[in-house]
C-alpha cells in the first residue's frame, strides 16, 4: 500500500506554491495525498515566520500531532519546512521530539532523499543550507490543486531588508528565473487548462531576466501575455517603488492584466516609513495611487499595513487612518508589529507600543478599512461584472464564487461546469467583504 503524506501550510502564496512543489516530488517518490493525521505516515508541516503568532502555530501543530501519537500509539514521521525552518534549523528538535526533519527553503527539492533517509536514521535530519543560487525547479512536477489558476515563481528572496521583515532571512538573497523557464511553464499551465496565472517574488516588479538583458517585468509581462488561453494575469507583491511609467504604460496596454494592484504601504506616516526603511514616503505613494488611477480608471488597490511599529505615536497612526481613508483600498491586509528575529527593528529599536494600544490601532484601522469596502461594494449595485469562477461548494455544487479583474469577490448561482468560465454576473447584494448576484448571460470560454 503506497505510503500517505499530508502537507500543511502557513503564510504567504509562495509557500503554498512551494507545498505544490513538495507534494510533486513525494507523488514521484510513491506517495499519495490525504488530508487527515490519522492514516498520514508523513506530516509536511511548510511554516512562516513573519510574525510571532505565525511562528507558534507550528508548535500548536507539533502539540497535536503529539497527542495523536500518545492516544493512537502510532507517530507519523513529521518533517518542518518553510520559513521557520530556515531560521531555526536544529534549535527545533530541541523544543519537540517529534520531528524528523527539518528543511530550509531553498532545500524544497531534497524533500524525498531526507525521507527515505530518515526512514532509517538514528538522528533527526537537518538540512538548511543555502547553496542553490537559481530557483530552477522541475519543469511538470508541480502538483497544483486548483484547477483554474497557477501560481508561478518568476524571484525569490529579497535584498531590501525593511526593517520590520524576516524574510531576506529566511528566503535568501534575491534571485531572479529565467524568462524561458517562466514562459515555459506559463504556456505548460495553459496548455493543462488553467486561465489565470499569478506571478510570485517579494518585489515581483523587480523582475529583470538573467537570460535576457532587455526583459524586465514589463517584458515578462508582456512575453507571458502573448501565451494563449491565458487570460488574466495577476502578480504579488509588486514594491512602490518599482511602478515605473513603463511598468504603469505596460499594464495600460495589456489587457489580460488584471485592473487590481496589491501594493503594500505599511504605514501613513513618512516618519515610519523612514524607520522601516520602505524607500517610499507618504507623498510619493499618494502621488503613485494618482498616477495610477488616471492611467487604468477603475483599477482596485489593496494593501498591506503594520501598527504599533517602535516609536509609532498616536500622530503616526493617524496619518495610516487618513492614508486610509485617501486612497480607499478595496481590501488591506492589516498587522500588529512583531519583532522578528535577526531584523534590524528588533535588534535596534524597543518594542513600545503596548499590546493593548496594538489591538485598539488595529481594531480601530480594521473598522475603517471594512466600512469603505462596504461602501465601495455598495456602489457597484445592479452592476454586471465579468467573473472567473474558481470555486463551486463542495457541499451545494450549485453556490458558485469567482473574482472580478479588479479582485472582487462575487458569489451566485450556477452550474459547476462553469468552473474556469467567464460568467457575467448582475449584482444583487453587497457586503464589505464580497458581492452576491445572478448570472446575466452564459459561461464563456474567454473574457465577456
Ligand atoms: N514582500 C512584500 C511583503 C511580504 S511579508 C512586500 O514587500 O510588501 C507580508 C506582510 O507581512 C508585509 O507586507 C507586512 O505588512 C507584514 N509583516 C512583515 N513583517 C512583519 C512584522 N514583523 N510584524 C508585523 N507585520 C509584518
Ligand atoms: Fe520584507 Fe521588505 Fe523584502 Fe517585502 S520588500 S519581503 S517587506 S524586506
Ligand atoms: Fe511567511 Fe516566509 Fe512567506 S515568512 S510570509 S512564508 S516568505
């Protein structure tokens, strides 16, 4: 009987793109996929660290798996991997017994070998080693669960170094794959079926080909929207920074190119910004919202935002509400400050704002933040919009959902044939944080 694995993951797009990678490679190795602890001889367990809570889920993870192990008698093997991992590396076996493995980011592809050679260690093994320069990976050897849309890794790492920010420490330096290699899987992914392709690296519009001098992102944007059936193209996080007018023109001319943008701010205030080392300040991303705004009408901005950095006084956050309430963001990702290990903020600057004052920040920011959504919801009533539909419910088929270019949630009912259609759908009903409504015309192969 062929041995189970269960992979869980935690964080951001890259590491659910990198559990794809690890299932591919242990479906290779003769395993097969389930989704519960008790038949799973291994446990994948792709970690992040961004933040402190994000950090602990691991060892509430371990903790289960534990109590499993004492009530069943049976352990299953349990490999670490992810960004935790990276960071931690042996100091982990040293707060659970249970694991077996543990693998760094840049290791994805040694998954299988640390297996097999576990099976028979005396040791845990270790493995976070930073040797691979070139994030090449395996060209179809990605198992993707979704069948509309694929995830493509076209950079990994980050040299920025904001100061708030552990992944230049757990992601390595920056490296950059090659436009071929991009446009080869992006052409495999519509050859499979898939409609929309998202394009991951830390500053995704840093891009710039090592096998092409003259492609930056706007010429992989460009190079990857010539691949037939591909439709919508999307791409996380680009930096402020790098939204050059060519970047912005690119996007103007290339209408698969999705009309949403998640361009992460972090703060309002210039004076934090500057602490954080974003490069950018308050003014020049007001500027660039402008910018963009009359070049793609109608283009949709979502963000990301810290509270309670060191030395953000109630000034400081005031101006995060007021950057808030300028540009309304159609969705923000927002976080109270953890000091992450080796970041520069950590070491340097004392965590002083209280947790209390946090949690009102944030309570106060989300509360903002959602009644603009619902207004910017709400002025899209009676409206028909163009949706993907990715997802039909398990349990009533017919309940469907998709997203609009601009990255609007829309439910309605259909047929779960649509799935991977274009459906033009009136809308009914609104929230703050998606829409409901009809289907006005039938599923389409292509855009409406
Ligand atoms: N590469 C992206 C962000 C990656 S991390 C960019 O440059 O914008 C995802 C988000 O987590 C960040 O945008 C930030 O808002 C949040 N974050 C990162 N480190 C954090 C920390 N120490 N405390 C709280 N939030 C943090
Ligand atoms: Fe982290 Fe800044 Fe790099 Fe984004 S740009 S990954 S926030 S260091
Ligand atoms: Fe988390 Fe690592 Fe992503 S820290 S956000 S999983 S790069």
């Amino acid at each position: 009987m062929a041995r189970k694995y269960l992979i869980e993951t935690y964080g951001c797009q890259m590491n659910v793109h990198d559990s794809e990678r690890m299932a591919g490679l242990l479906e290779q190795a003769g395993f097969e996929a389930t989704d519960t602890d008790d038949d799973a001889d291994l446990v994948v367990i792709n970690t992040c660290s961004v933040r402190e809570r994000a950090e602990e889920k691991l060892y509430t993870r371990l903790g289960d798996i534990k109590g499993l192990a004492s009530r069943t008698g049976r352990a299953p093997m349990v490999a670490v991997t992810g960004c935790v991992a990276q960071q931690e590396g042996g100091q982990i076996l040293a707060k659970s017994k249970l694991v077996d493995i543990v693998l760094g980011t840049q290791r994805v592809k040694m998954l299988p070998v640390l297996v097999a050679q576990a099976t028979t260690a005396d040791e845990p093994l270790v493995d976070i080693a930073t040797p691979y320069d070139e994030p090449t990976f395996p060209l179809g050897l990605t198992r993707r669960e979704d069948p509309v849309k694929g995830y493509v890794t076209i950079i990994e790492g980050c040299n920025d170094y904001c100061t708030y920010c552990v992944v230049p420490y757990t992601r390595g330096h920056e490296r950059m794959r090659a436009r071929a290699e991009i446009v080869r899987e992006v052409e495999e992914l519509a050859a499979s079926g898939r409609r929309e392709i998202q394009l991951l690296g830390q500053i995704v519009n840093h891009y710039q080909a090592p096998d092409d001098p003259a492609c930056d992102f706007a010429g992989l944007l460009a190079a990857v929207h010539d691949v037939p059936g591909i439709e919508r193209i999307r791409f996380a996080s680009p930096h402020p920074r790098h939204c050059s007018d060519r970047f912005i023109e690119t996007l103007q001319r290339l209408p698969k190119v999705c009309r949403h943008l998640h361009l992460p701010v972090q703060s309002g205030s210039s004076r934090i910004l500057k602490a954080m080392r974003r490069r950018h300040t308050r003014e020049d991303y007001l500027a660039l919202v402008d910018k963009l705004r009359a070049a793609l009408p109608g283009i949709q901005l979502s963000t990301d935002m810290i509270v309670g950095f060191p030395g953000e006084t109630v000034q400081d956050f005031d101006a995060t509400l007021t950057l808030t309430e300028a540009v309304r963001f159609h969705s923000m990702f927002s976080f109270k400050y953890s000091p992450r290990p080796n970041t520069l903020a950590a070491r340097r600057l004392a965590d002083d704002v209280t947790e209390e004052e946090k949690t009102r920040r944030i309570m106060v920011l989300q509360a903002r933040q959602k009644a603009i959504q619902a207004e910017l919801h709400a002025a899209a009533m009676g409206r028909t919009v163009d949706v993907l539909v990715d997802t039909s419910s398990r349990r009533r088929p017919w309940e469907l959902a998709g997203r609009t270019s601009g990255n609007t949630v829309v439910n309605f009912p259909g047929d779960a044939a649509w799935l991977g259609r274009f459906v033009p759908v009136t809308i009914e009903r609104t929230g703050a944080f998606g829409v409901w409504g009809q289907p006005a015309g039938p599923a389409q192969e292509r855009p409406c």
